[in-house]
C-alpha cells in the first residue's frame, strides 16, 4: 500500500511538475511573440511543413504504392529542410546572435531556400 501511495504522489509531483513548465513556457511564448509579431507567421509556417510532412509520410505508408519514390523523398526532404531553415531564422530574428543583422538573416534565408529547391526539383527527376 505504501507503493501505491509513494507512486501516486510521485505522479502528481510529476504531473504537477509539467503543468507549471508548460505555463512558463507558454507565458515566455506569447512575451516573446507580442515583442516581434513576425515570429506568429514563421510559426504558423512551420506547422503547416509539418502537417504537410506527416500527410505525405501517412500517405506513402498507408497506400504502400511508392512508385515515384523521388517525388516522395523529393516532397519531404522540401518540408523538413524548410523547416529547419525557417528555425535558423526564427532563432535569428528573436535576438538570439547579436552580431547578425535582421536583413542579412532573411537574406540568407531566401538563398538558402532557393538552393534547397533546386536541388529538390532537379532530384524529381
């Protein structure tokens, strides 16, 4: 009985724990979002890569048909090196390197982007 109750309370620790993390987070967030309004569309962005990833992956797993296998990886390869782009210049724009300026971080950003779907497209075929 003593186990019982010690793992109870230790779940609750536990639960109580990560309710008060995700509060701050969520509070840190939206500080962090009123002071550069920007940050809300790359947000909004990288969610839809990630909704659009997982849509073709559910689709190639659930239909076992992957005839064009290129397009496939071609499609996903696109969302995930998007999203990391778009994470390199969230990370940016919040302040977090000093030394780089906001239009030199966007500028590389359109560079890389234009490079990552060259080679995307050109691997279709």
């Amino acid at each position: 009985m003593a186990k019982t109750l010690k793992a109870s309370t230790t779940s609750s620790a536990v639960i109580t724990d990560f309710q008060e993390a995700f509060k701050t987070s969520k509070k840190a967030y939206f500080a962090q979002i009123e002071k550069n309004p920007k940050l809300k569309l790359i947000d909004i962005f990288c969610f839809f890569l990630v909704l659009l990833g997982l849509i073709q992956f559910a689709f190639i797993v659930l239909i076992r048909d992957n005839f064009p296998f290129n397009a496939f990886l071609s499609g996903f390869i696109i969302c995930v090196g998007q999203f990391v782009l778009l994470m390199s210049l969230r990370l940016q724009l919040c302040d977090s390197f000093p030394g780089i300026s906001k239009n030199r971080a966007f500028g590389e950003f359109i560079v890389a982007s234009l490079i990552l779907h060259f080679v995307c497209l050109h691997f279709i075929n």
